[in-house]
C-alpha cells in the first residue's frame, strides 16, 4: 500500500521535532523568515546556533521543491529529514541528513518514530546582524503562537473544571 506522503511528512516532522528536543535544541515549525520562505523546522541550538531543517516525504517533494537553496542564507546548518525509503544519495553534499523510521510504525497518530542524524552538516556561521533579525524573529513568533494557546477564556474554564473534579 503507497504511503501517504501529507502522513510521512507529519511522522518525519514529529520525530525530528522530538529528536531536536533530546539534543537541547528548541523547534519551532514552520518559522516564516524575511523573504516570506517558511522553514519547515527552525532549530535555535543551545550555542545560539540555528538549524534549519527541511522535511521531504519523498524523492517527488524533493525534485520538485528547489526553494531549500534560500534556507542557507537564514541558518548555520542546513539538514534534511526524510524516511528510511527516501534515496539519499539524492540530496546534496554539505547538508546533514535527518532520518525517520516511518516504516515501522503501527497504524494511529500517539506513536513516535525514531530519528536519528545521519550525516552532519556543514557550518556557515550567520552574520551578526542577520543573527539578531532571526533571534528576534524565532522569539517574536514563537510567543505569538504561545499567546494564542493561552486564551485568558481557555485558562479560566481549566482552572474552573479542576475544581469542579
């Protein structure tokens, strides 16, 4: 049965985002950048570093996608995540390689698949400048989401629940 590649990128992503987290690094999906691009996964590293990950479900998403070129001007490391299907020689020398292990995962959403980097990335270190505009951007947008989630309505109705149980 063919894989559903809108599934495989929501696996990929969600690995990745679990393996960022393990490695001390704070993800945040689908950050827009300056030039209206959105990385699929911008990482800040605890060095102040900051990972751009782009997610492929498959050699198609791949091939037909060149826009990734533009995420090396907005990060320090430039990574694919792809599935263990995914032929890597396909993607290009100098970006590190993120794989998930899709295929064994049983059918429902609360299962976790694994990632894990396969090859390191070269390192172009950002511009000061250009390092204060994303580190204001990653933040700014990050507690916009976060504003969002906490609804003054949504916090009162919790806490009235709680003592209602």
């Amino acid at each position: 049965m063919p894989v559903d590649p809108v599934q495989n990128q929501i696996a990929i992503r969600r690995a990745v985002n679990h393996l960022c987290g393990q490695m001390g690094w704070a993800a945040l999906n689908e950050l827009v950048l300056p030039d209206g691009r959105r990385a699929d996964i911008m990482a800040l590293r605890p060095d102040n570093g900051f990972v751009c990950i782009e997610i492929k479900s498959g050699p198609r998403d791949f091939l037909t996608d060149r826009k990734w070129t533009c995420y090396r001007d907005w990060c320090d490391q430039l990574f694919f995540a792809v599935d263990r299907t995914f032929p890597l020689s396909l993607l290009p020398e100098g970006t590190g390689i993120m794989v998930a292990d899709t295929d064994t995962l049983p059918d429902g959403p609360h299962v976790l698949a694994e990632a894990a980097i396969l090859r390191s990335p070269a390192t172009t270190a950002l511009a000061a400048a250009r390092r204060r505009k994303l580190t204001w951007l990653f933040a700014t947008q990050a507690a916009e989401r976060l504003a969002r989630l906490d609804d003054p309505a949504i916090t009162a109705a919790l806490r009235a629940a709680r003592r209602v149980e």
